[in-house]
C-alpha cells in the first residue's frame, strides 16, 4: 500500500513542476507559485512516507 502512496506522491510532484515550469513560460506568477506549491507538499508527504518504511524495517 505505501508504494502506491508513493507513486501518487511523485505524480503531484510532477504535476507540481508541470505547472511551475508552465507558470513561468507564460509569465503567470500565480500559477508558478501553485505549481512550487504542490511540489512542496509532495515532497513533505514523500518525507513522512519514507519515515514509516525506515521505523517498519
């Protein structure tokens, strides 16, 4: 089950960056900061994720 949370995990990650990178293309500042946004609440979840595998094992 943690796998999956982690593939969803990236997948907003990217999405994250997707928006950013995009955000800047067009030069739409807000878009750019929803898009950082995501990336930093995927990564935080990424975090927490990989702290339960390490006190599971």
């Amino acid at each position: 089950m943690a796998g999956g949370k982690k593939a969803k995990n990236m997948a907003k990650a990217a999405k994250g960056k997707a928006k950013e990178t995009t955000g800047k293309a067009v030069g739409n500042e807000s878009l750019e900061m929803k898009g950082k946004a995501e990336q930093v609440a995927a990564q935080a979840k990424q975090t927490g994720e990989k702290a339960k595998d390490t006190l599971r094992h």
